[in-house]
C-alpha cells in the first residue's frame, strides 16, 4: 500500500503509527495511515486484519486525580 521512500512501518511492525496518513478526519478522531492501520485520537487502533489495540496514552503524574 505505501509507495513512499524509504516505505513505512509495516501495519505489523512496533513503530506502524509512524506511517504517513493518508486519511485524516481529527473532527471525527481517527485516521488511515498508508499501512492500513486505522489510529484513534485514544490511540486506540484497529490493524488491517481486525485485530483491535486497546488504548495505550500514558498518563502522567500530573493528570491523575485521586478521589477525595
């Protein structure tokens, strides 16, 4: 699916988010990157086969809230 040089991260490889999107809709928060993988404003991610990652956005020490 890429035809960029040198090629993207394949939809398998640990760095796919780097690939070039190809499809952005921020207003709608996903985008299609040229490997097939569909990312989440989450950073949630659905891969080409189906296969669905769960979010995976650290959270800082200083967004955590302790309930009173």
């Amino acid at each position: 699916m890429c035809n960029h040089q040198p090629q993207c991260p394949t939809a398998d490889s640990p760095d796919r988010e780097a690939a070039v999107i190809v499809a952005g809709h921020p207003e709608q928060g996903w985008s299609l990157l040229c490997n097939g993988v569909l990312v989440f404003e989450d950073t949630g991610e659905i891969l080409p086969d189906g296969e669905i990652i769960a979010p995976h956005r650290p959270l800082g020490t200083g967004r955590v809230t302790t309930a009173a």
